[in-house]
C-alpha cells in the first residue's frame, strides 16, 4: 500500500504530561502501514519520539514478551533500527540461527515484506525517513541517478560508525531545541553513511527516459552557481536545450523531484552551511540564498528544519 503525502507530514501526538508518548491508532509517523504503527498493534511500549525537521522521525521502543510475532508489509518508509539492549532470542523469520544483540542494525526499505520471532527483552532505536531522502543524496553525493539507488534489505549488520551515532541520538534531549536540533544533524550524518555502506542498485529500474550524466551536471551546477538569483523553468529549459515540458517532466526523473522542489532544497543546504561556517547577518544569507527577505528566510528555514536560523546558528555555528 503507497502512502499518500498528507499521512507522511501527519503530527505525532505526545501527551507531555505523560512519561511515555500516546499515541492514537489514527495519527502515528507515515501512515497505518508504518513501523510505528505495526509495532503499537504489537504492544511495543514506545518510550519517546519525536519529529526531527526534514520528515526525519525518531523513536526509542522496549519489548518484553515470551514469544510474539511481528510482520511488516511494505511500511511505504525505510526504517533504520539500532539494538540498545537485549534482542538476543529474536530472530527473521527465514533467516533462522541470526539473532539481535546490542550495536546491532536492520536496514527496513519501505517497500520490504518480513516477519519476526520476537523474544524476551529488547530495547531499540528507529531512525524513519522517506524513500526520497535517499535518493537525493545520490544525486547531491554520489553524483548518480536517483532512480538506480535504493536502501538495501539488511538484518543484523554491524557498523561501529552507524550504531556510534545512533547511541548519540538517543543520548540527545528531543525536548529541547538544541538537543533537537543536534539529533536532526546527526540523522542526516547516519542517513549519509547508510547510503555509502547500504544503497545498493534497484533491479526494477528503468532508466529511460532521464537526462544524461552531462546534462544533470551542468543543470546541477547552473543552480548552484544562481541560487541567489530567482531561476525560471524557461531558464533551466535553456541551459539543458530541452522544452519547459520535457525538462519538467525528466528533470524529477533524474533528480527525484520537480525543480522547484530541488532548487528549494538546495537553499537550505547552503542556508544551514553559511549559518554554520559564517557570521553573515541574516539577511546577507537570505539574499545569498536566493529568499525574498530574511522573514522568508526565517519562515522557511523553521518551516523545513524545526527551529529557526537564529537557533541553529547558535548550536552548530561560528
């Protein structure tokens, strides 16, 4: 089952009165055949959670249980899980003999079938992200296709790098706007290490119909080099020597979104490096990266990464 775009930015619901997050049946992370959800019907206790900015999610679970099963049928999300404690007796089904440990991970695509022997205590992290995460950074870090790369299917693999961070994030306070902030970083480090040790080539895809490694480059660094400009699709049109038509329709084949949708992302990466390398003013890095004003700037900095540039700034900046 696809998950249409108004569950994926549905709000978590935390009571903060409550040590423990509540959850209602109809309002859990990326719809009802998400993780979150499957594993609330399976009465996993979730001991925190929080929304990171970016449609990162985060979660922290304990199991106790004799012998349960759990199956995941195409969650429409990848999932990264890290082990914190115990999972010794639990076991994928047809892969019998492999068992959960602490440090150990499980890469889940979103579009994977499985089913789990669940037994005695376990204590686990969930990283969520959505399939597109992944695929931009191929373009932005690999320089590949989006549509050739996908979350590799792995069950108890060991990444001292990968679990490090995830044991960070769980350290961190997501209450708190700095600590939120800092785990939000931290994902986006843990997804760009996923990418290089678990991307592996999609079987499925077809890569017709897609701009050419030339065209991609020169398109990729014509925005980089006039983001602070304002970019038309007649514009973009020009630079690949392709209709507005054509350009739209294989430029989000081969950047894995619309171009507006892309070039928006790349201002907020450059916003986030400046805040972070530099001491420009906010409006000299609103203008730097092509918004209207510094409240634009502001409004949509919060907007996509869950505090504002002043905030950030003051966390990871100089």
């Amino acid at each position: 089952m696809l998950i249409q775009s108004s569950e994926v930015i549905r709000p978590f619901a935390v009571n903060a009165a409550s040590p423990a997050p509540v959850m209602p049946a109809t309002e859990t992370p990326f719809g009802l055949q998400s993780v979150c959800h499957t594993l609330s019907s399976a009465n996993a206790n979730l001991d925190r959670f929080a929304w990171l900015g970016d449609r990162l999610a985060i979660a922290v679970w304990t199991r106790d249980t004799e012998e349960a099963e759990t199956v995941y049928e195409r969650p429409g999300h990848h999932t990264l899980s890290c082990y914190l404690d115990g999972g010794y007796r639990t076991e994928r089904q047809k892969m019998p003999g492999h068992y959960g440990a602490p440090s150990r991970l499980c890469a889940l695509p979103g579009e994977h079938e499985s089913r789990w022997w669940v037994r005695g205590h376990m204590h686990f992290m969930h990283l969520y992200f959505l399939p597109e995460h992944f695929t931009q950074r191929a373009v932005q870090e690999l320089d590949r296709e989006p549509r050739e790369l996908t979350l590799a299917d792995r069950t108890y693999f060991e990444d001292p790098r990968i679990a490090s961070l995830c044991q960070s994030l769980v350290n961190e306070d997501w209450q708190n706007p700095d600590g939120l902030l800092r785990t939000n970083e931290t994902a986006h480090e843990v997804l760009s290490l996923l990418l290089r040790a678990q991307g592996v080539r999609r079987t499925d895809a077809s890569l017709k119909g897609g701009l050419s490694v030339v065209t991609r480059r020169r398109l990729r660094d014509y925005i980089e080099s006039h983001l602070a400009q304002t970019l038309t699709l007649g514009e973009l049109a020009g630079v690949a020597a392709l209709s507005e038509f054509h350009l739209a329709r294989m430029f989000r084949e081969s950047f894995g979104l619309p171009p507006a949708a892309w070039i928006a992302q790349q201002r907020l990466e450059r916003a986030r490096t400046l805040l972070r390398t530099t001491a420009l003013p906010l409006v000299q890095v609103a203008e730097q990266c092509g918004y209207a004003n510094a409240s634009h700037f502001s409004h949509r900095f919060r907007e996509s990464v869950g505090v504002a540039p002043t905030v950030f700034r003051q966390v990871v900046g100089v």
